[in-house]
C-alpha cells in the first residue's frame, strides 16, 4: 500500500493500539479552533509543510455531537516545482470518546490521484471503506488523523521510562499498528520558544523509506496540550525532521521554559 508524505508527517505524530482499550484523559485536551502548522525539513531544505485544524461539525452520527478534524498538506520550494502535493484528509470523531465515525483523504500527488472513504463501526469491530469492509481487532479503532488526536488525549500520567503504549488504525486497506517507547523528558527548542516536552521512540518497520537500523523520536510538551513540537528519523538517504510553526486556539498554556 503507498503511503504518501504527509501521512508520514502524520505517523510521526500518532500512537497504536492493544487488545484492551487505552485509557485516556476526562476531557480532551484540544478544542474547536485549534490549528497547527508543520514544516517537514529534507536534511536543511522545507520539502512540504502541513495545517491541522479542529471545528465543530454541523454533522451528527448516530444522534451524537463530532468534532470535525482537518488536515492539509502540501510541498513547498523547489520540492513543489519537480513532484506538487496537495492533500487533504477529514475525520469527524465522538466529541466524548474521540473515537471516528467517518473519515475520508483527497491525495494528489504528482499525476497520482486517490479518494477513500471509512466509516467506522466501533461496536461491530469493522470498517466499511472504498476498498471494503474490514474487522477491527478492539472497539478502539482509528483512522490516522484521529489517531493523533486521540493519542494527544491519552492517559500516561504512570508510564515510566522504557513503558509502550500501542495504538491501531485503520489506512487505506488495511489495519494497521505503530508502538511508541517512553524515551524521558527534555526541554526543545523552537519557534515557540524552549518547550518541556516529554520524548517517545516509535517503532518503524524498514522498507523504501526507513533504513533497518533508522530510529524515529517525536517530543511533545509536557503540558495539558500535549502538542508535538518535533520529530525526526533516519531514511533510506538523509534524514526527515518535523518542526512546529504556529500554534493557536490551544486550550491550555504552553510550557514554555523561560
């Protein structure tokens, strides 16, 4: 299954999922009117930058209120002249649980064009998508834009250093896993200012992106936003590093070291 930029982007800032439900904060900690800016750096060069928004949905399912996510991404410089992205992913999740009930992606890139839709049956344990209809192995299932935003929200208050935690979603055909270690805490550097943040190791699997011996480390803060400000991995040739731009419309104060 291809995998385009963006949903690496995206990867780098989700979890996985174990057979158990994973516990998660009482509220979420994003609200409407969030929105975050990305830039993915090839070695020094901005190769693609990336918007993430948060609105109510005029929508229900089920008789229940979403929260409708947004996700735009896009090549930027010289990256954008010789191979154009432009894609656009929508997730529209429970307000209470932050599960997925419907999720659809416009990929465009290069002369490559993709249209998938899913809609989620978390107490069936399956998926009915454009490629079929899949089982889901928990009633915890998400799609990759809900999955960051459920990971955002989940409960870690006791991992220790070394801990996993394991989140599953669902992309394009097929269900899919990514493992995340708890690395310790440092503070970060950005355009926002230093940050404490919290590090994590995920798990990659080798192939025509990463190397066998690549490593892969996201940092967020460490405070209620739980905002990924960095991350950064090895490939096949050179590194990829995601940094923050902006951020607004956060529902708590950053933990900016002054």
């Amino acid at each position: 299954m291809r995998k385009s930029l963006l949903c690496v982007l995206i990867l780098l800032l989700s979890f996985k999922v174990q057979a158990q439900e994973l516990p998660f904060v009482k509220e979420p900690v994003f609200k409407a009117g969030e929105v975050l800016q990305y830039k993915l750096k090839y070695g020094f060069i901005t190769a693609a930058e990336g918007t993430l928004k948060v609105q109510e949905s005029d929508i229900k399912f089920d008789g229940k209120p979403a929260f409708k996510l947004l996700v735009d991404g896009e090549t930027s410089g010289t990256f954008d002249i010789f191979y154009k992205i432009r894609d656009h992913y929508d997730s529209f999740i429970d307000k209470e649980n932050l599960k997925p009930f419907f999720y659809q992606e416009n990929i465009r890139e290069g002369g490559y064009r993709r249209q998938d839709k899913a809609r989620f049956n978390q107490d069936g344990k399956k998926v009915v998508a454009t490629q079929g209809t899949f089982t889901t192995p928990t009633t915890q299932t998400f799609d990759l834009v809900s999955a960051y935003y459920f990971a955002r929200s989940l409960d870690i208050s006791k991992m220790k250093i070394g801990d996993f935690v394991k989140l599953n979603y669902f992309l394009g055909d097929e269900i899919s896993q990514l493992e995340i270690q708890f690395v310790g805490r440092e503070v970060v550097k950005t355009k926002l200012g230093k940050i404490k943040c919290l590090k994590f190791s995920p798990s990659i699997k080798p192939g025509r992106v990463f190397r066998k011996d690549s490593k892969l480390y996201l940092w967020i803060t460490d405070d209620g936003n739980r905002v990924p400000v960095k991350a950064q991995v090895e490939i096949i040739v050179g590194s990829v590093t995601m940094e923050i731009k902006s951020a607004a419309g956060l529902k708590y104060p950053l933990a900016i070291v002054k």
